[in-house]
C-alpha cells in the first residue's frame, strides 16, 4: 500500500511539473534538446502564450516553444523529434500568428514554432518583367508584404479580410475575400513554396518540382510541412479604392446580381456582401465611413425589424483616371436593382481599404472586445443550395445580426485548383458564408457562448439533413470519423499525403485529424 501511495504521489508531482513545465532542464535532458545546435532558441518556461488563439476557446500548453532565427532550426528540431520515433509522443505545431479559432495552432505538450521569430529571407520583391513577384518567409504577416510591395507600386492579388495573419497560416486554408472570384484564393496566388516535411526535411516545391509536395501543402491544415518560405505572385497595386454599399430586401435579387458581377468580365475588383437582421440605426453607423449617394431619401430608410442584404462592393483606381472610373461604377451600378434610397460609398487609399479590419480591431481592443471568445462559422455553400439555406437560417435561426458579421459572397471554382488539399462543394459557384459572432461577457456566465454554439450546431444540422452539399471553412471536426465524412472521395488521397510527408503524424495536431502515429 505504502508502495502505491508513493508511485502516485510521485506522479503527482511529475504530472504538476509538467503541466506548470517546472521541471523543463529535466524535459530538455531526456528529449536530447540540449545537443540541438540552433542559431534561435528554445524555451520551456515561456509558453502561456503559445496555448492561446484568436478563438479563445481552447487552451493546450505546449512543453515548449521553438523561436527560429533560421529554416535549419526548425529541419533540425523536427528531424530530432522524428528520430525519437512514435513513442516520444512529442508533437510539433507552426505557430503563425495564432489567428485560429480552436486550438489548431497549438500542441498540447509538444513543440510549437513560433513562425513570427523566422524573418529569413527578408521580404524580396522581383518587379521586373512581366509577372512579378515577392519572397516571403512563412511567418511573415500580410499587412508587412502589403507596405513592402507597395513601394514598388506592386502588391498581391488575392488577399484576406484582414491582414495581420501569417503566410503560412493562410496558405495552409486558402485565403479568401472579395478579391477570389477574379484570382482564386491566395492558395491559387503561389509560385513556389520551401516546406520542412514531418522528417526534417528541406524541399522546394512549385507545379514543376516536388509538384505533390506543393499542392498537399496548399489548404493542407498545417498536416505536411511547416512553409517556412513562400513565392506569391503581385500585380500593379492602384492608388485608391471607390467601396461602395447597396442594400436588398429580397434575397434572389441580391445574390442574382452578385452572381453576375463575379461572371462578368467587366465589373468590380471586389465582391462581397453580407446580412443584416433587425438593426436598428444603421445607416447611422455606416455613415461615420460612407456618404449616401442620396442623403434625404436615406434618411427615410429604416432597417429594423427587417431582414436585408448588403452587397459590397469596389472599383480601383488610380488618381489621374477620377472621371472614367465614376462613369465606369455608374454604368455597373447601373444594372443591379438595390434600394436605390440605400446606396452609400466611400473613396479611400488602397492600403486603408485592405486594412480596414485593423481600424475595427483597434477599436474593440480599447474597449477590452477583441479577446473574447470567437466561436466562428465559416461555411462554402454550393450555388444551388444558397436559397434554401438563406431561408431556414436568415429567418429562423439567426433572429439578429447584433453578435457579429455574417459575411456572404459567391467564388467561382474555376479559380481554385483542385490539386490542392483544401476541400470545396461541388459547383461551380459556391457562397462563402461567414458567421463570424463574438461572445462578449455577460453577467450569467457562457450564456452567450452556448447559445451561439447552439445556433452553430443548428445550421450545421440543418445542413446536413437538408443535404445541402455543404464544406466547413477552417474545418473544425474532433473525431476521425467527420473528418473522412469532410473529405469524402478525397479522405484516401489526404492519407496517402500524410504518410509520405508526415509518417508519424507529428505535424499540426491541433486540427485533430492525425494522432501520432499513424
Ligand atoms: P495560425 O492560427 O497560427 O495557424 C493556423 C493553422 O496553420 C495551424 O494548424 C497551424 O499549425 C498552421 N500553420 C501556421 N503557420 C504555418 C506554416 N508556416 N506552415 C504550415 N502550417 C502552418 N480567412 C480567410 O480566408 N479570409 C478572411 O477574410 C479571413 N479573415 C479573418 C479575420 C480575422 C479577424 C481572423 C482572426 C481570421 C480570419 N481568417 C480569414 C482566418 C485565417 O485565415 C486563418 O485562421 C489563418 O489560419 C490564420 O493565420 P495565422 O497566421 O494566425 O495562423
């Protein structure tokens, strides 16, 4: 008996150790860390930050946090902890800038790398010639290569809502915004990628070379190397943006005429929308940023107590050419059929409009809004299916639009390369359909954050027994089983890319998929 109680009195205290990672020289000797030969470094005490994400939901301490100051840091701390085999139990997860909603980004009591800490290679741009180009590294956030690249009148095309996320954490979904219907998400966007596989290994890999290797990665959640350096392809970047808001009450109407927009060939350089239930003064609201086009008919307007549609959308310009894009927007504008009391518009720089998220975040942080949890939904809504899905969730589900953005637009699959890992409906138009609520606090506790978990799961059901052929977005599954029902066709294929690139499933096991080892 005495025995017993010692042995667990004894793990106890190796299990407090570990969790509070006290006992990290003991850690370091008996993974063999210490040898490692790094240019960065590697901390065990340090770590709290490394089991957070933008979600706010979950939180795993990792036992430790690899800062990279080069790509061989990173080969030779995942070659080290490849060679320890399946039974060191040790996991690795990239850390891009941790914008992840459920934890995919951290590693429960293994590595994570802290990708913001790799600035190598600097960001290079290649402007001459007739496509050019920009090297970044993985853990580079998009707002710098947007400065970068904007002094060479140059900037990517395709882009996220907001900016302050990582290379690698983008490419590892898709990267999408109003800007995919004409250049395919940012996954569509890459020359080449440098990738350290799930053995240590550094490999370039582009369409031509190491061609498997390139597409697993791109949309392939983290699962088959970490991107430590990335070739994107730029275009000439205007100098302003003309943004523009029509609204719709009835909803065949509006996503008829975004449909169209993202077919024509002459039309906007960004497509967007979202929806709008039952606000009460909001034209007020968009009026601190747009002007209405008619300021005594939208004055007259009101939007509470109804359901309307916002289209979103912008023209870019450069300054000399003011008159021809004005009449450009009016003839396009000129063929949708918005409340034409609702029409509201806006002319900013370009690197404000791209950066426009960032004005909201600085706002919610100052009133202590941005760190709550973020219990999002991200959904690809194939076309056919949209209306039926708008009906049940926009009227009975979703009985106001007050916790957050529903963002709702259409992408052309024709832009998507169906060689990547990222999985998406069937048609050749399919919506994105964000719903993008915060749980802010309230007096009572997770009432909020339940009730919108509970909605969530709602859509998601419905979904499902409406056979609505529906692809979660930054998928979230926790068993093995959704995640082949996620991949369907394509579940054989993800796993014959695992084992080549990941045999013992080390990599990214916040997303769930894999458990070490295979
Ligand atoms: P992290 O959260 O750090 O990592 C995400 C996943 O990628 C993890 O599994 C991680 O292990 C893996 N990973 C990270 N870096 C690498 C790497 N170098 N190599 C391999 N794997 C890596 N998405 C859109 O498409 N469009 C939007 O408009 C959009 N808007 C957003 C707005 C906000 C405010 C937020 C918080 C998110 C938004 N997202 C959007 C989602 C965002 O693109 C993803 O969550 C993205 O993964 C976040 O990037 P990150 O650098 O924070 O990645």
């Amino acid at each position: 008996n005495i025995l017993v109680i010692r042995s667990f009195f004894l793990l106890l205290l190796s299990c407090i150790a570990v969790k509070t990672n006290l006992c990290f020289p003991s850690i370091s000797a008996s993974y063999g860390l210490g040898m490692l030969s790094l240019e960065g470094r590697l901390t065990f005490d340090e770590v709290q930050h490394a089991a957070r994400d933008f979600g706010n939901r979950y939180q795993f301490l990792p036992l430790a946090v690899l800062h990279p100051a080069s790509v061989s840091d990173i080969a030779v701390t995942v070659k080290h902890i490849f060679q320890k085999g399946a039974s060191s139990q040790l996991t690795v997860a990239a850390r891009g800038h941790g914008h992840s909603l459920q934890g995919q980004s951290q590693a429960h009591r293994g590595f994570v790398v802290n990708m913001e800490s790799l600035k190598n290679p600097k960001i290079k741009i290649y402007s001459a010639g007739k496509f050019p180009f920009v090297d970044v590294s993985g853990g580079e956030l998009w707002i710098n290569i947007l400065r970068e690249s904007l002094k060479y009148g140059l900037a990517p095309k395709s882009w996220t809502d907001y900016l302050h996320l990582t290379v690698g954490g983008t490419l590892s979904n898709a990267g999408i915004s109003g800007q995919a219907f004409r250049h395919g998400p940012q996954i569509s966007n890459v020359h080449q990628l440098e990738v350290v596989t799930g053995k240590g290994e550094i490999v370039k890999c582009s369409p031509d070379q190491n061609e498997d290797l390139f597409y697993s990665v791109l949309g392939g959640l983290g699962q088959f190397g970490i991107i430590t350096q990335a070739r994107i392809s730029l275009e000439p970047a205007p100098d302003m943006v003309k943004w523009i808001r029509v609204l719709y009450s009835d909803f065949k109407a509006f996503t008829r005429d975004q449909e169209y927009l993202i077919s024509s060939e002459k039309t906007f350089d960004y497509v967007e929308g979202f929806v709008i239930i039952n606000r009460t003064d909001l034209m007020n609201h968009w009026r601190s940023s747009f002007s209405p086009q008619d300021p005594v008919q939208a004055s007259h307007f009101t939007s509470s107590g109804k359901t309307l549609f916002c289209l979103e959308v912008a023209k870019y310009y450069d300054h000399g050419d003011t008159d021809e894009v004005a009449k450009e927007v009016e003839m396009l504008l000129s063929q949708l059929s918005y409340i034409s009391s609702t029409l509201f518009f806006s002319e900013i720089p370009y690197i404000e409009f791209l950066d426009r998220v960032h004005v909201s975040e600085i706002k919610l942080r100052s009133k202590g809004l941005w760190e709550v949890p973020h219990p999002w939904l991200n959904l690809l809504i194939p076309k056919s299916t949209i209306t039926k899905f708008a009906e049940e969730v926009f009227s009975t589900i979703l009985t106001d639009s007050s916790k957050g953005p529903i963002l709702i637009y259409p992408v052309n699959k024709s832009k998507w390369d169906n060689r990547t890992s990222v999985v998406i409906p069937e048609e050749d138009v399919f919506y994105l359909v964000a719903v993008l609520s915060s749980a802010l606090p309230s007096s009572t506790g997770n009432d909020e954050l339940d009730h919108i978990l509970q909605q969530n799961r709602r859509i998601l059901d419905f979904c499902k027994a409406a056979n609505l052929g529906v692809k979660q977005y930054l998928p979230h599954y926790s068993r093995q089983e959704e995640w082949k029902v996620h991949f369907g066709p394509r579940w054989e294929g993800f796993v014959r890319r695992k084992s080549a690139y990941d045999p013992l499933a080390m990599l990214a096991p916040g997303q769930r998929i894999f458990q070490k080892a295979l």
